[in-house]
C-alpha cells in the first residue's frame, strides 16, 4: 500500500491518483519510492500518538495540514480531550475553593472529579492504542462532543 505525496492518506498501488485530495502520484521527476515506504505512516502514527498526551496535542495539531486526514483526526481528538481535561482541572480549584468551608462536600466533588480524571486518562489510553494500530474510531462518551471542529 501506497501513501499520498501530497496528503498521506493510503492509496491503492494500481492508482495514479489519490481519491481524497486528487494529487497526481506519479508526476514527472518525481521520487516516489520514499512514498511507497511505511515511513510516512510511522510518523503519522506518531503524531496521532502524542495527541493524547496533553499539552503536546497542541504540537499534533498546529504540525498536521488543515485537511481531513488520519492524523488531523487524533490531533483533533486529542485537543479535545486535552481541552476537558483543562475543564476539569479548573472546576476543581474552582469547587475545593468555594467550599472549602464545608469539608464534607468539598471530598465528595474531589472525589467525583479525581474519578473523572481517571476517566480521561483512560479515554487517552484508549485514543494512543487506536492510533497506534493505524484506527480512525472516535473516543467513546466524548467523540460526539466537538469542541474543536476540522
């Protein structure tokens, strides 16, 4: 299999032209034996990883071109998440802050967030094994929730 010169999508061996953007796989002095190579989707797949790690899903999403592809896919999906993870770290201060006088309550939102979080840490989990096996599955529970839209 084939990947696209101008926007790295998989295209069929047997096809000159890429079904997604249109780019001419073959134009004259061309080296496409590099595109032929895994190389470029083992950096694809690399930049899909890392947009589950927090703050550098920032790196994945400003490096990856603006059209619709595996990697601006996780990139998105992982600003995502990232940005839900900076919801809730804020409402968390927000919370513990206002009720800090009430100590019992105080727990109990504690709690419910610091269980959350570990449902985000899951979820990111869930997103780097998708990427990693070369997979465009939305995240469960939040992948209908698009913050950040393509």
């Amino acid at each position: 299999m084939a990947f696209c010169i101008n926007c790295g999508r998989e295209v069929k061996d047997d096809h000159r032209f890429c079904a997604v953007c249109g780019a001419d796989q073959h134009p004259e002095g061309y080296n496409t034996e590099h595109y032929h190579s895994s190389s470029l989707r083992e950096n694809d797949k690399a930049l899909a990883i890392i947009s589950y790690i927090g703050i550098l899903s920032l790196v994945s999403y400003f490096v990856t071109p603006k059209t619709p592809s595996y990697t601006r896919f996780h990139a998105i999906q992982g600003l995502n998440l990232f940005i839900m993870e900076c919801i809730l770290t804020v409402s968390n201060s927000i919370f513990r802050g206002i009720f800090s006088w009430f100590w019992p309550l105080k727990t109990v939102i504690s709690a419910a967030i610091s269980i959350a979080g570990v449902g985000i840490l899951i979820l990111a989990i869930v997103g780097i094994v998708a990427a990693s096996r070369g997979e465009m599955k939305e995240l469960p529970i939040i992948g209908s929730l698009k913050i950040v839209k393509e």
